[in-house]
C-alpha cells in the first residue's frame, strides 16, 4: 500500500533524511522517501500499517503531519 504524509517542517536535506529514517523504523514500513520541495513523504507500507503509526513516528521526530492520503 502507497500512503503519500503531507508535512511541516521539512526544511532541509538533513530533515527530509531524518523523516524518512523515523518513517522507516514503523514495523510493516518497507520504504519511505520525503521530497523537501513539496514538503510529502511518500511511504510503502502493509495493510497494517495506521496512519497514527506514521503521525506518531513523524511526532516524534519533529513534524508535523497535516494529511494523508
């Protein structure tokens, strides 16, 4: 399953790196690429994966996710 995060707070290189690693540490996350211009995250993940799993993973790290879809 493809979720794309729409986030605050991706401000440089280094944040983009440091989402997807907090991203990639969700169990059932298989990858995780953040785009700095468009301020997204683009995630692959199973089917049980929640959007709370990845809201409190982005929390945690710093951002702030304004949707998912």
């Amino acid at each position: 399953m493809k979720k794309t995060l729409k986030v605050n707070g991706i401000h440089c290189r280094n944040c983009a790196t440091y989402l997807e690693k907090a991203l990639k540490g969700v169990p059932g996350v298989t990858s995780a690429s953040a785009d700095l211009p468009t301020e997204s995250a683009v995630v692959e993940c199973g089917d049980n994966v929640t959007d709370d799993m990845l809201k409190d993973a982005s929390n945690r790290a710093g951002f702030e996710v304004v949707s998912i879809s």
